[in-house]
C-alpha cells in the first residue's frame, strides 16, 4: 500500500506542477484574486513537498495537504466565479473545476485515502450547490442531481476499494504468519531429527515438566485470584515472571493496548490504588498463600 501510495503520489506532484502554471496563464480570470489564490495554492505545494522531502512530515500527511488545500482553492474559485455573471466563462470554468475535483477525488481513492476522497466530495458539493444558490440560473441547476449522484457514487466507491484492499492485506497477512509457523516445524522437525534418542527424550522431559510448572502456576493464581479471568490470569503469571509488556503482547500475540486495558481491570478488580505495584502485591499474596498451604 505504501509503493502505491507513493507512485501515486510523485506522479500527482509531476502533474500538478506541469498544470497549475499552465492552467494559471491560458484562461482569462474575471479578477486578479484568481491569480493570488493560485500563487497561494502553488506556494502551499511547493511547502508540503518541500517538508516531505525533508522528512518533517509522512507521505500521506503531505498528500491529503496537497489534495485539501488545491480542492478548497477550486471551491473558493469557482464560488467566485459564480458572482460575476459577467464573465463569459462562468459556467465554462466552473464545470471545468467540478472535473477536476473528481480527478483529484480519484486520485485520493488510488493513494487509499478513502476519508480524504469524502472529504473532498463533501466539499464539491457544498460550493456547487452555493454556485446554484449564488447564480438561480437554470444551467447549474439542471446539473445539480446528476452532481450528487456522482460524488456520491465516487465517495461509496472509494470506501469500498479501501475495505476490499484491507481485507485482502489481512488475508496476505494471515497466509504469510501460517508460511512462517509452517517454515518453523520443518526446522524443528529438521532440529529433532539430529538429536540423539537420549538427547530427545531429555529435551521432553524438559517441557513436560516446564508445562507442568506453568500449569500449576495458573492454578495457584485461580485459587488466590477467582475473580480474575483466564486472559488476566495469563497475564498475571507472565507479570510475576518479570515479563514487560511489550513481551507479554509477543507471547500472548495481543496488541499493547489490550494489554494495558487488561492490567487496568485486573487492579480494578484487586482494587489497587494508583500507587501499588502490581507485580509486588501479586508476588506478595503469591507468598501468603505458600505458606498458608504448608502451615
């Protein structure tokens, strides 16, 4: 996602700087402020591009800039355009600018910047509809529904491409963990078959018994703990054992936020206060109920 995002991207920057000075000096503005927001606009990508180059902001920070303030300009623009009935290019320019919202809008779906492409669909047509409102001419108006169906039709297509291109990254995600569990028993498979007998029965031995310890840890947390569930108690034995989080989240294959979210309930639940340390007081009535079980 991120290759295509940034192809998309450097060939969007290698049309937008080609076409904003053409488009700026072949098409004669009713007023000067058509050319000030078009210096703006050029100014404004060539500051994005700029702290992109440098590495002060991300790829799709700099590119949904770009994208927001080039609509907005196009929104400001043809809004004004829509005062001067004058201007014998009126409808003309404001068509062209809907046009080229659309292609910006394909753009933003092709980077899989879906929330962007509705932003900028929201924001068409909220300045055509004030052209309409603006200008009572019959012309914009007769457009009007065929307006929203489109932007409405683009915005449910790019949210659609980005759900369907998630659930494919979760698929290959997935198929690439199951290639890596199966790469990993064919090398303990290729592992056990150079151990001795003696050697493999020992290494058994070995984690049998360790499963046995773990076993019996999560059973002496059940009895000191019963108002604890088995994924917090899963968590309380690897606390004990001095685990942080980020290697608790490795070994229970959770994210960090579950993690915490979990430690949060379990002292709600031993009703700690802000300043007990967890592991301490688990520790503690680990011991006391040692040695109550001996006495």
């Amino acid at each position: 996602m991120e290759h295509q995002q940034k192809n998309v991207f450097l060939l969007f920057l290698g049309i937008v700087f080609l076409c904003i000075p053409t488009y700026t000096f072949s098409i004669p503005f009713p007023g000067t402020l058509y050319y000030y927001m078009n210096a703006i606009k050029f100014a404004a990508l060539v500051v994005f591009t700029t702290l992109y180059s440098t590495k002060k902001i991300n790829i799709n920070t700099a590119f949904s800039s770009i994208l927001i303030v080039i609509h907005i300009e196009k929104c400001i623009e043809i809004i004004y355009c829509s005062i001067h009935n004058d201007y014998s290019f009126q409808r003309l320019l404001i068509m062209s600018n809907m046009v080229m919202s659309i292609l910006y809008i394909m753009i933003a779906i092709c980077a899989y910047m879906y929330k962007v492409s509705i932003l900028l669909s929201i924001l068409a047509v909220a300045s055509y509809i004030a052209c309409v409102v603006v200008t009572h001419g019959p012309f914009l108006t007769s457009f009007l529904p065929l307006i929203i169906i489109i932007y409405s039709m683009v915005a449910i297509l790019g949210r659609l491409l980005n759900k369907n291109i998630n659930s494919l990254q979760k698929e290959y995600n997935t198929l690439k963990a199951e290639a890596n569990n199966d790469n990993t028993e064919e090398k303990n498979g290729s592992l056990l078959s150079i151990l001795g007998e003696k050697t493999k029965k020992n290494l058994y031995a070995a984690i049998t018994s360790h499963m046995k310890e773990e076993k019996s840890h999560i059973e002496m947390l059940r009895s000191i703990f019963p108002e604890l569930s088995p994924s917090e108690l899963s968590i309380c034995r690897l606390i004990v054992q001095d685990k942080t989080v980020s290697q608790i989240c490795e070994i229970l294959h959770r994210s960090s936020g579950n993690i915490t979210s979990q430690r949060s309930s379990i002292r709600s639940k031993l009703n700690l206060d802000k300043n007990d340390n967890l592991k301490e007081i688990l520790l503690e009535r680990m011991r006391a109920y040692e040695e109550q079980v001996h006495i």
